[in-house]
C-alpha cells in the first residue's frame, strides 16, 4: 500500500503516538469504492495505536482540485455539503472508530468551518506570501494542465488549491498537532505543499505518506463498471452488486486487492494465495476478498443474503432461498433478464399459468411451445417446478408482494412485476 514517504515518516510513527488524515472530496453524498485505499490507511493508522483525522474538504470541494483531472468541477453549496458531511461520516464509522473514550479515536473535520471566515486579503498576506509562484508551478498536477492536457487550461481558482489544501495541513498541524498528511499518490505535489507551509511558518514537524493509485491488471479503470462507479452507499450500488464486483475480479487484480482492502494478516493472505494457484477454479481469494469487504461495508447478514442471491445465476437455488432475500436483492440479481407488467387484479382473481405466461407476458411465443417445456419438468415458477398446464397462481404466489420469478430451462429467467 505504501508508494512514497517523506523521510523520517517511519521513524516519527515508531515513536510516538501520531495524528494523521486524508482529505475526502465531498462531492456526493457516499464514498465509492475509489475511497477505500485511503480509508485502509487510517483504519491500518488507527488499529496501530495512532488518531486518524478524516477530513471532508467543504472548502476544497467548492474550488476544484486539479491533480489527476483534465477538467474543473462542479462547485457545492454549503447545505448540499452538510448532507454529504453526515453520509461519509455514518459511512466511514463502518471502518474507524469515532465513538469510544480511546485516546485515538477518529475525529472528523471539515475545512469549510476554518475557511468560510477567511478573507481574500488575509489569505494572502498571511499565509500566500510564504509559497512561490516558482514552487507551485512546478508541482506536476499543474504541469498537466498547463501542457495542453485541459482543454480550457488551468484556472486561479484551481491553481490556489494547492495552497489551500497545504493551509489545511498547517491548521491541522497547529490546532491538533496533526503531522503526517496521507493520500493517493497523486496528491503528493498537495501534501508536500503543506509540509513545506508548516515548516517555513513555524519550523513545525510535518511529514507525507502516499499510497499507490489503485490499477486493474488489464489497464481498466479501478472502481468503474458499465453502470459507473461502485458505492459504499447500498441504494446506489446494492450490497449484491458491490459482492459481485469483488468475486469477479480477475485472479491478478484479487491477489492484490485482497492485501489492500482486507484487515486480514499476511499469513493468512499468504496461505489463500497458495491455495488459490493449486486450484484456481475454486476462485479462493475473490470469495475471501468479497466476504471480507462486503461484512465491512454492510454486514454480515448482507454478504449472506449476496450468497445466496448468486446461488440463482451461479448454483442451485430454492424457493426458501428466494423468500431470503429482499426486494433490492431480488432486483439486482435479475437486472438483466427480462421484465414483464402484469395486472394485478389477474393475480388477485387467479390464473392459470399458460394464459399468464403466453397472453400477459411473453414468456413463450406460443401455448404449443409452453405446455412441451411444463410437459417435460422445464418449466418454473418462484424456483418451484409447474407440474401441470392447469397449475394456477395467485397474490400468495407473488414474491415481496409484487414479483414472480419465471424459469425456462437452466438459465433463462423472467421477471414478472405485478401493477
């Protein structure tokens, strides 16, 4: 996880009880998966003995950081911030500790509260005075941006953000004796901003830790699907979809995914790798990596419920393990199939099953084709096989109230949704 470090970080953490933070763009109103690295960090930070600082940028997030981006962003309210403050903060309780008496226990801060009250002029006079505009132009982000990456160039107000983000770390520094700042690589020409401010202000100890910016073996971008990116925030990425990443990870990208992402020791993930390349068919170290990230993020009763939703499309499955999981689930496992509206006053009256899956939902093209398929046991309703053409189906047949799951075959699924 370690890409870079200032020298005498190592020393500094062996020593003594260390303040350190991240800074977490506040942009929505839930971390993705593209978080997690940095989070590790202070979880790793914070079972070691040191005080993790997490710190949302509610000022920075009304500016724009340049690092890693060929555009501006779009720039928040103060209101809009809040929100997104207290969702990261339920978020983040999932991986540190905020709420014990321990003299390490996380804190959360916003650097919209020692910044709103900042004026321009004394910005300036007091804290821009002691960074060159020589230093600044050479940071590589804005090296980017100025050599044609941006379409629209490099603006003042992102080209400040260095500075701001580096006042962040000499507030911190003064006011909680933060002295380590950690990030993703990328930030490095930030963080060190931030040191070099602490010690030419007050000749203060600050030091800088970055880890490696998260890749997929093939190139691919990390954290992104067909569908965007992959929350912690269950409406937005359901905790069956966010399972279903980590298992299919290739068996490269798990290898080292499951060092980053996991608490787990490095004897235990030593020994799952070594079962792993005797049977790789197994998919050892993906099963472990999605179990132990899953539970994390959500729960333990959510990583089962995602076992048992994969059990439909990858396994055997039963109608119990259909009434287990819930309607988001349900949802989200059949995603892809087709989905049919059907009345509901039908269901409530009673249907036989040939005129519900020919005339109100084409599930088959034809009577002739459905009643071979029932005929020879292919044929399912909510993961129960239909014995007969005269079989019918009620409201009680409805899943959640509102769903029954049609089977043709093995793997042909049809979602029929009651209105």
């Amino acid at each position: 996880m370690l890409h870079n470090m200032m020298p005498g970080t190592e020393e500094l953490l062996e020593k003594e009880q260390v303040t350190a933070y991240v800074g977490i763009d506040p942009t929505a109103d839930s971390l993705h998966i593209g978080h997690l690295c940095g989070i590790m960090m202070l979880r790793h930070l914070q079972r070691c003995g040191h005080k993790p600082l997490a710190l949302i940028g509610g000022a920075t997030g009304m500016i724009g950081d340049p690092s890693g981006k060929s555009a501006e962003r779009n720039l928040l309210d103060e209101a809009t911030l809040r929100h997104n403050q207290d969702c990261i903060k339920q978020q983040l309780s999932h991986f540190l500790d905020f709420d014990s008496n321990a003299d390490n226990k996380a804190e959360l801060v916003n650097n919209y509260d020692w910044m709103k009250d900042f004026s321009f002029l004394n910005f300036v006079r007091d804290i821009g005075k002691h960074i060159t505009v020589n230093y600044m132009m050479a940071k590589e982000s804005v090296q980017k941006r100025l050599n044609g990456e941006a379409r629209d160039g490099l603006s003042f107000t992102e080209f400040t953000y260095q500075l701001i983000q580096g006042y962040d770390f000499f507030y911190l520094n003064k006011t909680k004796n933060c002295k380590l700042q950690m990030g993703g690589s990328d930030q490095w020409g930030n963080i060190t901003t931030g040191t070099e401010l602490i010690r030419r202000i007050n000749g203060g100890e600050a030091y800088a830790l970055t880890c490696p910016l998260i890749t997929k073996a093939d190139g691919g971008k990390f954290g992104k699907t067909e569908s965007g990116n992959v929350w912690l925030d269950r409406n937005r990425t359901s905790p069956y979809s966010f399972y279903q990443f980590w298992l299919n990870v290739s068996d490269e990208d798990a290898a080292k995914y499951i060092k980053i992402f996991t608490s787990l020791d490095k004897p235990t993930i030593d020994d799952l790798t070594e079962q792993h390349k005797a049977d790789p068919a197994q998919r050892l170290l993906q099963k472990t990596l999605a179990k132990e990230i899953t539970t994390m993020v959500h729960s333990q009763a959510d990583y089962e419920m995602a076992v048992e939703a994969s059990n439909f499309l990858f396994g055997k499955a039963t109608k119990d393990s259909l009434l287990k999981i819930d309607e988001a689930t349900l949802l989200s496992v059949f995603e892809g199939v087709p989905h049919f509206e059907i009345s509901r006053q039908d269901i409530e009256a009673g249907i036989d099953v040939v005129t519900l899956c020919t005339e109100k939902a084409p599930v088959f093209a034809s009577k002739g084709e459905m009643r071979k398929l029932v005929a020879g046991g292919g044929f399912s309703i909510n993961k129960e096989k239909v014995s007969g053409i005269a079989s019918t189906v009620n409201s009680d047949t409805l899943l959640d109230g509102k769903y029954i799951l049609a089977q043709k075959g093995k793997k042909n699924y049809f979602l029929l949704i009651a209105k």
